[in-house]
C-alpha cells in the first residue's frame, strides 16, 4: 500500500504541473526559451537524443555543476532508474536493477563505463570524479552492437570537452562545511594556425571526514584527490583529425571507508569481545586510521578520417589503475579484524570503427575491438583474536575480442528498421594461491564466446514524435573467483524488450518521454560466500530473474523563465529460481529458495524533480534559483532481502542559488546538499560471522559557496 500512495502521489504531482504548464498564462512562443539543444554519441554518431531510438539519459556539464553532482555517486540524483554505491572506492552502477557488487579482478562490471570512449576495466575506474566535462550519457539496457565492450545492464559514457580553435580559460573554486575545498581550472589556446590546439585541465579536492573516530580523535571517509588532463588536437587536413590525451588521477585520505556496525544486528566485535561501538551513527572506534593509496593514468589516441561516404575511426587506449587500502573491518575498539587489500591492472584496447556518413535511408555501422588486460590481487584478511590471517593472490589475463555492427534503414518516410549482431569471445588465464605459504589452490584458463542481436522497428509519426520497439541480447561473460579456491562461474545473458515513445512540441517547450520494458534475465551473477574460505565473498550463477518495468521523463518551460524535469522510474525485478545457502539461517548449509525475492539495489520507485528559476536584474545578470529534489523507495543490498541489510525509503533534496553576471564570464553561487540531512545507507556488507553488518552511509547535510571565472 505504501508503494502504491507513492506512485499515486508522483502521479498526481506530474499531473499537477502539466495541467500548471497547459493552463499558464498564454503566452507568444518567442517569448519562452527553448530547452538546450544537446547532441549525443550514444549510438556512436552525433544525434538529438529525441531521435534516438532507446532510453538514454543526458546531462551537460552545466547542469551537473548547477546540481551539485560531482561524480559518478551522485548521478542517482538526476537519473531514475539508477543506482550507484560503492565497496571503499570501488564503485558499483546499477541500471534497472541490473548491476554486480563484485569487485574481484576475475570479473567485470554489468554496467561498463565509459570516460572518452575508453573502456574502464575495474571498479576503481567506475567512481569517476567530473571536472571539465561536455556531457555524460546514461544508456539504459543492454549494449553490444554498438560498444566495444559487452554491458548487460548499460552504460555510462563520460564525455569530456575536447580542444577548441579559441584561447580560453576557466577557474572555479568551492568552499563548504567540513573544510570542503574543490578547486577545477582549465586552460585552452590554439598552437599552430588554427590546426593544433591545447587543452590542460585539472581538479584539486579537499574534505574532512564525516565520520568521527571517538578514541583517535580523527575522522575518516574524507576526500584528498587530485586529478589531471591533457588534450592535443590535431587537423592534420581536412578529412584526418587527431586527438591525443592523457589523464591522471591520485587520492589519499579514506573516501568510502567510513563504516559503521549495525550494533542491532549480530557482529561478534562486539557480542563476544565487547568492542565499543557509538549510538551516533557518524561516529565509531578503531584500532588505527583507514586510508586510500589509489594512483590512475591512461592515454589514448583517436584519429578519424572521413572520406566522404563513411568514417573510420581508431581508438587506441591504455590505462592503469593501483590500489592500496588499510581497512579496521570491525570499527570498534578492539583488536579484531583488518584488511589490507591491494591490486593492479594494466589495459590495452584497440577499436576500429566504420560509419557511414550518407544521410540518405541507409544508416550503418561496424567495428572490431580488441582488449588485453593483466591485472593482480591481494586479499590479506586478518581475524586477530582467533589468530587467523586469509592472505590469497591471484593473478588474471584477459583477452577479450569482438566484431559488431548495426544498420538502420527507412522502409518508407515514416518507418525505419534497425538490424544489429556482435559476436564477441574472451578468454582468462587465472591463477590463485595462498600468499603466505605459496600453496596453488588453482591455475585455470577458460574461454566463452556468444552471438548477440539486435532488431528494432521505429516509427517516426511526426518530426517532434518518436514511437519504437526493440529487442535486444546481452552477454557478459564468465570468470573466476580471487578468493577462496578460485571457483569458476559462468556468464549471463539477458534478453531485453521495449517499447518507447519519444515526442517534443514544435518551439522546444517541452520534451516528454517514456519507456516500459521486460527483461529475461538468465544465469546472472550473484555475489554469495564462499564455503572454502569462510568470511569471502564469491561469484555465483542464479538460475534466473525477470525484469518489468515502467520510465518517464518531462522536461519543460512552465513560464519564460522557469524550466523543469521530472523523471519516474517503476520496477519489479525478482529472482524467479534461485536457492543457494544463508550463511544467517538456523542450517548455514541448506539450500533457501529465493524465488520471488527483489533483485539487490532494485528499488520499485525512484523519481527527480529539478526546479530553475531564473530571474533578470535589469541587464546585470540573472539570479537563478534551482531544487533538486530525489526519492528512492526501499532497497534491499543482498538476495535475501534480510531485515537490517536494506534501506528504507527516502528523500534527498539539494538547492542552489545563484547570480550570473552578464555575459556570463563570471558568477557566484550558494549552494546546499541533502539539506534535510536525511540519513541513508548507500550500501551495506554483511558477514555475520565474521564482521556483522556493515552500514555505508550516504553524506549528510552539506553547504557552502562557489565562485567561477571564464574567460
């Protein structure tokens, strides 16, 4: 009933604001703005994303900035349907509920991101911090014939701004409660007649712990990032384009770190050995301070030569991430568990694209793509009382190829029909053993290979109104566990169908957009326990979930100079055969049948409401006004849908203001973020017989002010 008064009171909200922006005061269609005209690649071509014929959420820099989303954590904030949190600094996308918590180097994420068209192999690379950013895509559903890489859930495409033929150069500083200090800075300038250009750009971040660890007199989950980027770009003639880049990225600190035990739950910590742990959830004890040690790099080169008819593209990319954590897993005050988990990877892609460029009836695209990546793990978990160390290392090579294409063709003016197929194979080399005494538990290799198809049918009723259907398989592919004996699991497929409707009214007023779809969603990968190494975390195969669901999205111009969005999302994802053991039932190895339970981090009801006001000071500016306003119903973080290891709904509401002086070269803003310091869990680990359950709490309320400059 509660689910059901939710939908009903989003329901009546969109209702109330279309009858508002129908019934307004008349006005001449020229004297309202028209929405922002936004291009995306999301089909690997420049589009309007009203022509695209899936669901696909857009943000530009600009908006990101004016709602205070700084990474990829806080994307939820303007996108229904989406989920992100994080294991430490690792991160994990979910996308209509289809996502994976596992963060081993036997595996890949469902969700795949994307920063450059570069593919990001581990879960580190997944928390992307956004400085100097053109625009970032959410691409909702499973993604083959188009990418480079297999993505059962969807995609994240992070797009920076690229090198211009202008000299420019931006500044912008944040200041905030808890010593916040974020700092961006850009510098572009044209090198050699107008055919080579130069962008630096760079961000610097600072912030104090929200957690406040009682008997060090320290905080812990704090921010100390720092982060780099250089863009060279060539026009080498007019039909061959150049583009050469490198970025960088280092953090210290403890971001993500901060853990609280569930003190209503059992945790042996402090049942058996009386470790202290507050009431406050923003406090807690611990033997010693948690740390980051991360450290990123990649380059590419993307040259693009277009001929004419068609346009070839090669993206040559590496990329290397090295992480280092030093964790108190108990959080209390006793000298119980710790962890120091630590791991590298090393990646080469190549991908070579085909596009047509004729405009006329026949739209097509093909690639291939190639990835190499040797990557390395450490897991070195320490159980002091019981004078127990579990210290694995495994080593893992992939090999992972592909060859894709789609083609769109227009059976009349109105009727189009798209055709796609990728087949793509991968092999992994992996190797386990105890790091301590050098025992092998396991050297295996294994390859899987599948077809993937695609078929849609569109149907172009007028220029603003879009109505299509698709059919889509993805596949992710098997692996093998870095923990315990290294099991082997299997890949995942799923069959995704929808059904859309995209439409815009003529003058750019309003955009309105909805979607329902269904997914058959077999084999998925489900992270569980390991029974030869009590207290790890595994990959396991389910037998098989469904996936319903329902999205809708408005954006719009209520008056000249008020502009909203609203975005609803309703799912029912549910395993339809699955047992497996609960290490919490009275028979830890009894099979429990999970049949019916909700899928992990799959709420039934998440919604947006964005509100910007702007309001003219007679040639000097504008002073803009604009709420955030997010809610998620109740998610659960496991397959058990356990009491305790779930988060109840909640609201999360963030507001700005602003002025903007003319011409737009400089502004100033306050801004707030979760002002009614609502209290979530982003995520929770539990592991009740080793560390009990574990609450990773979203931020709370935070304030401050920004300062821009551009030139």
């Amino acid at each position: 009933m509660k689910l059901q008064s939710n939908r009903f009171a989003v329901c009546n909200s969109l209702a109330l604001l279309l009858v508002l922006f129908i019934s307004g005061p008349a006005k001449a269609e020229n004297e309202y703005y028209e929405l922002e005209d936004v291009t995306v690649t999301a089909e690997r071509r420049e589009e309007d994303p009203q022509e695209v014929p899936m669901s696909i959420t857009v943000h530009t820099g600009e908006e990101l900035n004016a709602s205070g989303v700084e990474s990829t954590l806080d994307l939820p904030l303007r996108t229904p349907g989406f989920l992100f949190s994080t294991n430490a600094v690792l991160g994990q996308p979910y996308i209509r509920g289809v996502g994976s918590d596992f963060v081993s180097i036997g595996s890949e994420s469902t969700v795949a991101i994307y920063k450059d068209g570069v593919y990001q192999s581990r879960a580190m690379g997944a928390l992307a911090d956004f400085f100097d950013v053109e625009r970032v895509e959410v691409v909702k559903g499973p993604q083959g014939t188009l990418y480079g890489r297999n993505a059962t859930g969807g995609t994240v495409n992070i797009i920076s701004r690229t090198p211009e033929p202008d000299l420019s150069m931006e500044a912008d500083l944040i200041y905030g409660n808890y010593n916040k200090l974020r700092i961006q800075g850009m510098v572009n300038a044209p090198l050699v007649d107008d055919r080579v250009f130069l962008r630096l750009s760079g961000l610097s971040s600072d912030r104090d712990g929200f957690i406040r660890v009682v008997n060090l007199g320290t905080r812990t989950d704090d921010e100390d990032l720092r982060a780099g980027r250089a863009q060279l770009r060539i026009l080498a003639s007019e039909e061959v384009e150049v583009l050469v880049s490198a970025d960088y990225m280092k953090e210290k600190g403890s971001r993500g770190l901060g853990a609280k035990v569930n003190s209503n739950l059992p945790a042996p910590q402090i049942d058996l050995f009386g470790g202290i742990n507050p009431g406050d959830p923003r406090e807690v004890y611990n033997t010693f301070k948690d740390r980051n040690d991360l450290y990123e790099i990649g380059d590419s080169l993307k040259i693009t030569w277009d001929s004419g008819l068609f346009s070839l593209m090669s993206l040559t990319a590496y990329h290397e991430t090295d992480l280092n954590l030093l964790i108190d897993i108990d959080h209390t005050d006793v000298d119980y568990s710790s962890s120091a988990p630590n791991e590298n990877s090393k990646a080469v892609t190549q991908e070579f694209q085909f596009t047509s460029n004729d405009k006329g009836p026949l739209e097509w695209l093909a690639g291939v793509y190639y990835l190499h990546e040797k990557s390395a793990q450490e897991l070195d978990f320490s159980l002091t009382p019981y004078a127990v160390r579990l210290n694995t290392f495994a080593r893992n090579r992939t090999n992972a190829y592909a060859v894709y294409g789609q083609a769109s063709y227009f059976l009349t003016d109105k009727w189009r029909a798209t055709a796609g197929l990728r087949y793509g194979y991968e092999d992994k080399h992996h190797v386990i053993h105890n790091g301590a005494a050098g025992t092998l538990y396991k050297d295996a290799s294994k390859g899987w290979g599948a077809w993937m198809p695609k078929f849609g049918l569109d149907f172009f009723a007028t220029e603003d109104i879009l109505a299509y259907v698709s059919a889509t398989r993805g596949f992710k592919s098997g692996g093998f566990n870095s923990a315990g004996s290294g099991e082997q699991f299997n890949p995942e497929f799923i069959w995704s169908y929808e059904a859309g409707l995209k439409s815009s009214v003529p003058g750019g007023r309003l955009q309105w957009n909805a979607s329902a779809f269904y997914y058959d969603y077999k084999d998925l990968q489900v992270q569980s326990f390991s029974n030869d190494a009590p207290g790890l975390f595994l990959l396991e195969n389910a037998a098989q979930a469904e996936v319903k669901g329902l999205e809708t999205d408005l954006r719009a111009f209520l008056l000249p100079d008020l502009d909203m969005e609203i975005g609803v999302a309703l799912l029912d994802a549910r395993f339809t055969e699955y047992a497996t053991p609960d290490p919490d039932a009275l028979d830890p190895t009894a099979n429990q049948d999970l049949s019916g339970n909700l899928l992990p981090k799959a709420p039934e009801l998440t919604s947006n409401v964005m509100l910007r006001y702007a309001y003219p000071l007679m040639g000097h500016g504008d002073l803009i006004m604009q709420g955030d306003w997010r809610y998620q119903s109740e998610v659960f973080f496991n397959q058990f849908n356990a009491h305790g290891v779930n988060q109840k709904g909640f609201h999360i509401l963030n507001a700005r203001l602003e002025f903007e002086a003319a011409g737009g070269d400089w502004r100033l803003a306050l801004w707030g973020k979760n002002l009614t310091s609502a209290l979530y869990r982003q995520n929770v680990i539990r592991n009740t017989q080793f560390i009990g359950s574990l609450d990773f709490w979203g931020a709370q309320r935070t304030f401050g002010f920004q300062a821009a400059y551009l030139y």
